[in-house]
C-alpha cells in the first residue's frame, strides 16, 4: 500500500488560480505551506473557483480545506477534473466528478475528505467549485486546502543506464 | 509592461455611418483601433490583440488575438456597416475568446467602442460587468456619438466590472473638429505607466511644457540630455569662473565679460559666490552682517549687495580699467538688474548652444525651457541660502 503524501510538491502553482478572488490575493495564500495567515476571500459573490494545476500526473486519494467557523467557510463543494480553461459557466453547467457539502466540523478542524480514488486515479488538473458558503453571506474565506494522494509512476530519468550488449 | 490579451469591440451598425466624427464614427473607430493595437504590441511584443464586430447578423470575430499588427489593420478593412449591435452577446464572444488565449499568464482585456444608443437594460449591463469581474477582464469603453444617451448604462458596466481602477469609461462628446484617434490618445487610458512612447512622439515637441522646465526624457530624449549637458556646462564654467574672480586674478577677459561672469555668478549661484567670498577674501568679519542682511532683503537687494561685495573685492586698479562704463552698466543694472541678468545669460547660453550640433537655439521651445531651468535653480539656490543660514 503507497503511502499517501501532501502532493503539495506536485502543484504547478504558475498555472493555478483561484476565480472571484479578491484582486490582490495570489493562490499561493491557501495552496503554501504557510497556512492561516493568508486567506482567499470572494469578491462579486459568495462563489469560489480554485483550479489547480500539477506538474504531473497523480491519483488524489482525499482532500482537507481549512476555513473559520464563522459562517463564511464554503459548504457546497463540487469537484472537476482534468478540465480546460474552466470558468463559472462550465461549473454551473457540467457534472462534477464528485459534489460534497461540507460541514462546520470539517472545516474548522481540517478533517480529510475522501475522494472515490478510482474516479481520480489519473488527475492532470483539479478544480474545486465552492458554490456557496455555511453562512449564506455574500463572502466566502478559504483559509487552506491540501491535497493529499500519490504521484503516479513517471519515468525516472536518473536511474535509466546503460546496459552492456549481451553477444 | 502588463502582459495582455486583448479583444476591440467595434460597433458597426448603421448608427456609425454618421459623419459627426470626422470623416464617419466607424471609419474613425478604425484608426483609433490601429492606434491602441499598436500602442499594445508596442509596450510587449507579445501582447496579443483581436478584433470583434459587434452588430450584423452575429457578432463576428474578425480576428483571433495576434500580436501582429498588420494583421489587425487588414482585418478591420473586412467589415462592414450593417445592423445594431447586440452588446451582451458580443462581450460574451469576446469573453470566450479570451479565456481560451493562448498564453495563460495574459491578462484578459475587453476594449468596446459604443456609438449606437443603447437598447438593452441597465440591469443586463450590470448583471455582464460582474460576470467579467469575476472572471478577471477588465474593460474599457469609448463613449462616443450617442454619448448622453449611454452614459448611465456604461457607467453602471464600468462600477460593476472595476476591480481596483482597471476598467475605464473615456466619454468622448460631439464637438466639431474632434478626431477620435487623437481624444484617446490624450487621455492615456492605453499608454504604459512610462508615458506612452507611440503617443508621446506624435505630440511632439509640444511636449516640451514639462512640469519643472525640463523636457520629459520620453518625449525627446536627445533635447532632454543635451540640454542637461549644456546646464553642467555652464555650472561648471561658473565656478571656475569665481575661483578666478575671487583670486584676483590678473587675466582680464574684458569689461563686459567680466560683468556678464558676475551677473552670472549672481543670478545663478548666489550661495557659491558668498561662499567664495568668504573663503579668500578677508570679509571673514563681515560674514554674519552679510547673512543676517541677506535674509531680510529680496532677490534683487541680495544681488545688488553681493555685487557691491566683489567689486570691493577687486581693489582700484581694476576699477579703474572699468571705469566709468563700470558704474554706467551698473546703474542701469540697478535700475533692472532681472533684464540685464536674463539678456547676458542668454547669450552664454547661446554660445553653449550653437557649439553643440542640431540644436537651433533660436528655437522658443528652448529658449522658454531654458528661462523655466534658471527660475528652478534660483529656487534651488534660495533654498540652499536658507540651509546654509541655517547650518
């Protein structure tokens, strides 16, 4: 059994964005280590969209989003992947591969949320569509999210070498 | 340098056959376009630009963001005039378009010219410029032709699109004569933070006005630097020229220069000058009478006294050789000291000039930059006068 990591090292942060952010909050506020400090707020509506991007395939085993207790933490989360140029219209529009609502408990205590590993075994791009938040207010506040599962099997170059001809 | 994609929406309607913009309100449109895709691809080269034409049977996108700009001069030949404009449609086409940029890290940019008056609802308008809000574009319009009709709708557009001051309204009102190429470029909603390199050049050298007296190193590069030299030049010289003063010195220029270099040393440094004084001269004593005297007193009292000073300085001998035109050139120095000052200084400043290639200094730009430069650094010196009291 692999074990399953933070695929915090996995997340290509250049090509990730977070939609209705606030303008000059950066993805990195919620997608880096540095957690709490920094927060993502909504800016026209209550509706988030977090697209991330990783530099690699991987299989996404469950995810953890942090967020206050106070009423803006999201509550219905619905999940997408391996979309292209990935805006609230599609969100709106399309079937998500999974749909969660989350509750106060799992947010303020940064419990796991697992993910059917079968449907996210080959994940180029995640994308989370935050639709409304625990309080129904305009805003909504994402403190952090984590993405934890296992890189899939790339080749790795270092241990390729050169084998002698056999005559 | 923002990197930018960018989609121009023209209004192509049969409203923009009117001629109240020079020759009619599309064909202007279409050389405001060659301006701003221009001005883009100039700031970047990899700054893309499409075009979009918003009425006819379906907004059409006439050409997908290029960063070439003959592309976008010969696309804007293939439209035609035809329709109304459908505006929520065509800002969703654009919207599309964007989003399916090439390169991600381009910031999404709608830029819509308005010249019909509106049909749709104040409501839609704001419903579409929070859904371009919430997808990051940001969005100018050009008001034009139909402006007072418009202007509460595309105003509450831009309140509702604005996210931190990067979508503008440029209303442009019917007036005759106005070109509306030229009302875009002056109001700098497309130049970069630098000043704009496109625009500065076609305003040319009226840009010499610059705030403080000194050209915009934009504008005119050349002028700017060679009028610096010719300022270092000449302070240079200066305060050559009081060390010799103060020296005593035996090398006589002549009468006249001799005046000139004074009037020089006075108007342009003052403080130097006192300073000078100070240091070979045995008015050591005199030193507090001088400066205590020198604040009350205005700028020309100040010159008067300082010039009573050095020419006490020069012992009799000299005085003599001056003589009698000495004191005739001084009265009527007295008289109008700023004149005199200002007359001779040109003159050196000529001089400087014409050893200097492709400066015509009869030019009135530089002859106006240059009175605007020796007001500065009077002020300059005044302020140095007060530092120095001070220390």
């Amino acid at each position: 059994m692999t074990e399953f990591v933070d695929l915090i090292n996995s997340i290509d942060l250049k090509n990730s964005e977070c939609l209705n952010s606030e303008p000059n909050q950066e993805i990195t506020n919620i997608l880096k280590e540095d957690e709490d400090t920094n927060f993502i707020t909504s800016d026209t509506d209550e509706q988030l969209l977090v697209n991330i991007q990783f530099k690699q395939k991987v299989r996404v085993h469950s995810i953890i989003v942090r967020a206050e207790g106070d009423g803006t933490g999201p509550q219905m989360m619905k999940v997408f992947q391996n979309q292209f140029s990935f805006g609230f219209e599609e969100a709106q529009s399309l079937k998500p591969t999974h749909k969660f609502k989350l509750i106060k408990r799992a947010i303020t205590e940064g419990k796991l949320i697992r993910f059917k590993m079968v449907r996210f075994s080959n994940v180029g791009s995640l994308h989370l569509f935050f639709e409304n938040n625990l309080g129904g207010g305009k805003v909504t506040k994402i403190k952090q999210i984590t993405v934890v599962g296992v890189p899939l099997e790339t080749a790795n170059i270092s241990k390729i070498q050169s084998v002698e001809e056999k005559k | 340098m923002v990197l930018e994609a960018c989609v121009i929406l023209i209004d192509n309607s049969s409203y923009s056959r009117n001629g109240d913009f020079a020759p009619n309100r599309f064909l202007s449109q279409i050389d405001s376009i060659s301006f701003i895709a221009g001005s883009k691809i100039q700031q970047n080269r990899v700054n893309t630009v499409g075009i979009l034409s918003m009425s006819g049977r379906r907004p059409d996108l006439v050409l997908a963001p290029t960063n070439d700009v003959g592309q976008v001069l010969i696309a804007t030949n293939k439209i035609q005039i035809e329709g109304k404009i459908d505006l929520i449609s065509s800002i969703e086409i654009a919207q599309l378009s964007l989003k399916h940029r090439s390169n991600k890290e381009h910031a999404q940019r709608i830029v819509m010219f308005v010249a019909s008056p509106l049909e749709e609802k104040k409501e839609d308008l704001e419903k579409i410029g929070s859904q371009l809000r919430k997808a990051s574009i940001s969005i100018d319009v050009i008001n034009f032709g139909e402006t007072e009709r418009n202007e509460e709708k595309l105003s509450a557009l831009i309140d509702n699109a604005n996210s931190g001051d990067n979508c503008h309204l440029l209303s442009v009102p019917t007036s005759t004569g106005i070109i509306l190429a030229d009302q875009i470029q002056g109001s700098g909603i497309f130049s970069s933070s630098s000043g704009g390199m496109g625009g500065g050049y076609e305003s040319g050298f009226g840009g010499g006005g610059y705030a403080g007296g000194m050209v915009d190193p934009n504008v005119d590069p050349e002028l700017a630097m060679v009028l610096q030299m010719s300022l270092e030049e000449e302070r240079q010289r200066q305060s050559r020229l009081q060390q010799e003063n103060n020296n005593n010195n035996n090398e006589k220029e002549g009468n006249e220069e001799k005046q000139e270099e004074k009037k020089m040393d006075l108007e342009e440094t003052e403080e130097s000058s006192q300073n000078s004084n100070k240091n070979e001269n045995n008015e050591t004593k005199e030193e507090p009478d001088m400066f205590s005297q020198l604040e009350g007193l205005t700028e020309e009292e100040q010159m008067e006294l300082i010039m009573k000073m050095s020419l006490e300085e020069m012992g009799n001998e000299e005085l003599e050789q001056l003589g009698i035109p000495n004191e005739e050139e001084e009265t009527e120095k007295e008289k109008d000291p700023e004149v005199q000052n200002a007359l001779q200084d040109e003159d050196l400043v000529d001089s400087i000039l014409l050893s200097l290639p492709g400066v015509d200094p009869e030019n009135e730009e530089i002859t106006e930059t240059i009175n605007n430069i020796k007001k500065e650094s009077n002020d300059e010196e005044k302020d140095k006068e007060k530092k120095n009291e001070n220390d």
